[in-house]
C-alpha cells in the first residue's frame, strides 16, 4: 500500500496542487475574465453615450416647449388683436 512517507511528499502534493490551480486560473482569466471586462467596458461605454443622447434630447425638448410657450403667446396677442377689430 502507498502512503505519504514524508513531509517531502506532502509539500510536493500541495505544490503540484498549487501549480495547477494556478494555471487553471490563469486559463480561466484568459478565456472568460478578459472577455467578460471587455464587454462590460464597451457596454459600459454605450451607456455612457445613452445618456448623453438624452441629455441632448431633454435639451431640445426643453428649447422647444419654451418656443411652442411663445408661440402660444404669440397666438393669443393676435386673437385678441383680431377679436377687437
């Protein structure tokens, strides 16, 4: 039957257990980790511009509600204006 004879042999066990995990790792960062940050980095970035595009947005809108107020205004100056002549 064989067994741990030393000291030696388990610190070799637990380095070759080491080694791999670490490559393992390493593999797993490579193939998965890399990617996945690269993806959230450019979905990451299109939110950014998202936000951005509404922001112009809200700002049109905004310009807009205040020229569709004036014009109103304006209507309702001319309405008056017509109604008394």
């Amino acid at each position: 039957m064989m067994g741990v004879q030393s000291w030696g042999d388990i610190a070799s066990i637990i380095g070759i257990i080491g080694g791999l995990s670490g490559f393992i790792g390493w593999i797993v960062k490579k193939l998965v980790v890399n990617p996945l940050t690269q993806t959230m980095d450019k979905l990451t970035d299109g939110f950014h511009s998202l936000n951005k595009t509404l922001e112009e947005i809200r700002s049109n809108s905004n310009e807009l509600d205040k020229r569709i107020d004036n014009l109103d205004v304006r209507v309702t100056k001319i309405e008056v204006v017509t109604e008394k002549a």
